[in-house]
C-alpha cells in the first residue's frame, strides 16, 4: 500500500512504474532484476498493469460495451492479422464478468449504463486480462458503493495468496490496513518508512473494530512524522 496526503508523490509513482511518467531517479525492480520501464508498452510488456484514479476518463470508453472495453488491453492478442476474433471477446468479456461478479444485463450493454461499481470491476477487468504480475490500483473504491468495495478488497487480498505484486493507492486507511501486508509512507514524492501491517497492531486490543481504528491512528502518526520532516528539510 501507498499511504500519504494529497500531493504525498503516489499517483505520480504508480505513473512512473507504469511507463506514463519518466523516473527523475531511481530504479524499478521486479523479482530482483532491472528493468527499465520508459512507456506504457515497457510496462505491459513486463507484465505490469494499472488502474487510474480517474476512472471515467482513464479508465473506459463509457459509449462502448462492456465487452469491447474488456478487450481493449488485449487488441493484440485478439486481432493479430486486424480482424478482430469476436468468440475471443466474447469469452474474455463472459470470463471477467462472471470472475468480478459484474452486474450488467449483457456483455453487449454500454459501459454507461452500469453502476460506478460495476465500472470500476469493468476497469480492473479489462487490466486482468492481461495476466499482469503486478497490478497498480489507484483509489480503487472511490465512488463506489460498500458491497463493491469489500468484493475489490477481497479480489486484492486473492491475487497477493496467488503470488501476484499488488500495490494499492488509497485516501482511506482502513483501507489499506484491510488490504496490504506493507505500507510505504511517502511525503513530497520520497518514501518515508515501510511499515510491516503487523507492526501497527496492538496486541493486546481483542475487539476487531477497534484494533483497526487503534491501527489507523498509528498509521496516521506516520504520516504526519513524514510531513513534519518534509517540512524541516524544507525550512
């Protein structure tokens, strides 16, 4: 998970690790290795994926179907010669459908006309079809109603137990304290402290509700240590 304010450098270093910005310094490494990600076609290639904030105008094609925007991603795969394979969208669109519990009367029905929701999985979808080893999701359940966001919370903590890298931008702590097993707190586009999920626990708190909300206080605390440095190196 990515946790900080607002203008803290998260968005900005998701579109670094996939190749929309260029990096100022540093270095990207997956599984050890080097890679150099320098446009989005370096990062689909290395198998990362990512899904923006800004959903309806980043993310789908609001006028086309449910399943075009599924395939998006994929052109390549289903039209190699230029004509596109319709059983191949039709599977994939019926595969993500069904795997994101998407609510929509067809795979044929406009994009539009679904829930912001159901948007949002048609997004996360159509990223998914790409078999990414990592995947980038940036304010994943803003907007979207409770029963959405636990089924994305849930999809998250599944693709981490199949061995997949997820990294999780959120405004909402608890959020991040549900979904990530670390949280790297940034300030001024820096990384401040990685911080382990167990470590923010209290062991002796028993009640769920309120070890998570003892958790969020001091995951809090962090965040503003990291503004206050920010703001001393500034000075």
């Amino acid at each position: 998970g990515l946790a900080g304010l607002l203008g803290s450098g998260r968005s900005a270093l998701a579109r670094v690790v996939a190749g929309i910005e260029p990096a100022v310094s540093g270095e990207i490494r997956i599984k050890g290795t080097r890679v150099a990600v320098r446009r989005p076609a370096d990062a689909v290639a290395h198998r990362i994926a990512l899904v923006p904030e800004a959903r309806a105008t980043q993310g789908i094609i609001p006028a086309h179907s449910v399943a075009d925007n599924m395939v998006m991603s994929v052109i390549g795969r289903i039209a190699p010669k230029g004509f596109v394979d319709r059983v191949r969208v039709r599977d994939i669109a019926e595969d993500m459908i069904a795997r994101l519990s998407i609510k929509t009367a067809s795979r044929d029905h406009a994009v539009s006309t679904l829930s912001g929701g159901n948007q949002q999985k048609v997004v996360i979808g159509k990223w998914l079809a790409t078999e990414p080893e990592i995947l980038i999701l940036d304010e994943p359940t803003a907007g979207i109603d409770i029963g959405s966001k636990a089924e994305i919370i849930r999809l998250v903590r599944d693709l981490a137990q199949a061995g997949k890298g997820v990294i999780v931008i959120s405004s909402e702590l608890s959020e991040l304290l549900t979904a990530c097993d670390r949280i790297l707190v940034m300030a001024d586009g820096r990384a401040h402290q990685m911080l382990d999920r167990a470590d923010l626990d209290d062991p002796e708190e028993r009640d769920p509700e309120h070890a998570l909300q003892a958790a969020e206080r001091r995951l809090q605390i962090e965040i503003q240590k990291a503004l206050t440095i920010k703001e001393a190196s500034h000075g």
